[in-house]
C-alpha cells in the first residue's frame, strides 16, 4: 500500500499496520510521519521501541531478534529501522526479504529511507517491503501545490490566509519545507486566528528560499519566466558555481532537441523519452516543450551555450550572468502561447 504523507494522518486513524516504510526528499515529511507513526504506536500500547542505524558492518540479524524477542514487562514493541544511506547491500537485501515475510503481530516496524534511485525502487528488497507494509512518500512538495500546503498548515493553527498571501509565502519558501514550518509557527505566534493581513505577513516573513539548480530546469520547461529568473537571482546570490547552472540549462536544452528530434524522424513518444534517459513527471514537460520550440531553436541555444562556456573559462568577454539570464528566458519564452 502506497500513500502521500499528507494522508498518513487519515490512515493512521483506522489503526497500525505491522510494517511501515517511509521514503522521500523533504526531511520535514519524514520526520513528521515517522513521529506520527511512533506516537500512534505509544498510544496503541507499544511501548519499547529498538533503535538500530544502519550503517557499514551493520548486524541484520539484531533486527530480526529484536522481533522475535519480546520483553517481559511490555510484549508490544516498535522496532525503528533507519537507513541513511538507502543501501542495503547483498546481505541486508536478504534479510529485509526474510523479514517481512515472518512479520510478528505484536512489533510495528518503522523502516526510515532517503529518497531512493530507480534501481533501488526497482529492487527486490524494496518491493518486499511495499508489498508487505505501508509505503509512506515524503517528498519534497512542489511548487504548484506549496499554496494549498501552506493554507492546510495555517488553518491548522486557526489561521487563513488569501491567495496573494500564501503565493508570497510559497516564492519565499520554495524549496525549504523545513523553513516554511518555522515561518508557518512563527505566524502563529505573532498574530491571533483567523484572517492574515498579507502585508503583515511581509513584513514578518524572512526571505528563507533555497533554490536548487534542478528548480532551475523545472522552471525553463513550465515556460515560466518570472519563476526561472527568481531561482536564477536566487543561484547567484547564493554563490551557485556558474558553470553548473549552465550545465543544466544546457541539459534542458539538449534533452529537448534529442526528443523533438526523434518524434520529428517518426520515433513513437515512449521509445523518444526512453532513449533521452527521461523518466517520470519530467517527461510530459519535456514533450511540450519540444512542442513549442523547433529543433533549429535549439540547435541556436547550444551554440549560445558553447559560448557562455568560453566566456566562463575566460576565453572571450561578456558578462555570463546576463548571458545566461537570456538564454534561459530564450528557452522559456520561445512558442508560449500568450
């Protein structure tokens, strides 16, 4: 069984399951729902809980002792597994394996993962878990549902707040759901419930984002100019290497032009993502955008691209903050519709 952390909550309500993975990018989530299932716990009885870290020359067998070895006193226990690394390797493979498959109706097993690649998610060990447990997903919540995350964690606390507001809110936040928490408690304790005057909120929130250079990407294919510049403002002032943000401006690009290529030689859309190398949510965006610019266009960026290159290793002038600043709104704004 797989659910958004959002819905843990609601789960949790109709009881425990013996087996719980949470998984995910946003350190918030994650501890939020490991502590919701270890307080559901307490509250159900399970009193002992076992703490064991994986890390190398991690025991696996202790794990599997620790539940089949109930206490005197309390026969009820949390057995709380955390993988930092999200490796398990041969040996703790086999083992996650062989212990699922003899779960103990009196231990609830809380299992802790980073957000893992696709061969991990692909692995046996990992679907032995999902398939026996309840898969817990903590990412890192996007920037078009931010608003309504906000909104639900303000009315939590008794407060509302208009759209201009939790759109404020959500640009300065972007990316640091740790820091939007911090802002969220600290409305509560300036102001009282109900409606937020939004420039009371201005003036009391601190400009916490932290960008990220795939948010940069993100922001080229939405075609969304004001939201790439803030990002790229933002990669400047945080000291961001300019040769990585090229980088990835020019992947943007490159993806895009081997796509459009390939649908434009008579390749079907799947077998085109496919030999891109582009898997999930990006590829629907990477499909429009080989829509609405043609491969000459993007042939054109590249070559801007190679000379921002030589700019950044001294080999020719220009400023390349600009530069890159005009290729990157060239990519978001060429064929948008408006």
């Amino acid at each position: 069984m797989k659910i958004d952390s959002a819905r843990l909550a609601s789960h949790l309500k109709s009881g425990l399951r013996p087996l719980y993975v949470v998984c995910g990018d946003a350190p918030l989530l994650l501890i939020e729902s490991a502590d919701a299932i270890r307080a559901k716990a307490s509250k159900e009885g399970y009193a002992e809980r076992e703490v064991f870290t994986c890390e190398q020359g991690f025991d696996w067998n202790s794990i599997i002792e620790s539940a089949l070895s109930p206490s005197l006193f309390c026969p009820k226990k949390v057995v709380d597994l955390r993988i930092p690394s999200g490796k398990v390797g041969t040996d703790g493979a086999a083992a996650l394996q062989r212990y699922v498959e003899n779960l103990q109706p009196d231990v609830v097993t809380l299992i802790a993962l980073p957000k893992l690649d696709r061969a991990s998610r692909n692995s046996k060990w990992f679907g032995a878990l999902e398939k026996a447990g309840v898969l817990v997903e903590a990412d890192t919540v996007p920037r078009s549902e931010l608003p309504s995350w906000i909104s639900a964690r303000l009315s939590a606390q008794g407060q509302k707040a208009g759209k201009a507001t939790l759109e404020f809110l959500s640009d300065r936040v972007e990316g640091n759901l740790l820091a939007a928490h911090q802002e969220i408690q600290k409305l509560g304790l300036l102001f009282p419930e109900g409606d937020l005057d939004h420039e009371e909120v201005r003036r009391a929130v601190l400009d916490v984002a932290r960008y990220d250079i795939f948010q940069l990407g993100e922001a080229m294919m939405q075609a969304n100019s004001l939201r790439f510049l803030r990002i790229l403002e933002g990669l400047k002032g945080e000291g961001t290497a300019e040769l990585l943000v090229l980088w990835q401006i020019a992947e943007e690009i490159r993806a895009t032009l081997r796509v459009g290529s390939a649908l434009k030689s008579g390749v079907s859309q799947g077998q085109a993502l496919k030999d891109a190398k582009i898997w999930g949510s990006r590829q629907q965006a990477v499909i429009r955008a080989s829509g609405r610019i043609g491969i000459d266009r993007l042939g054109e960026m590249l070559k801007n691209a190679a000379k921002i290159d030589r700019m950044i290793k001294g080999l020719c002038p220009g400023d390349v903050w600009d530069e890159l600043r005009e290729l990157g709104l060239d990519f978001a704004a060429t064929g948008r519709n408006g």
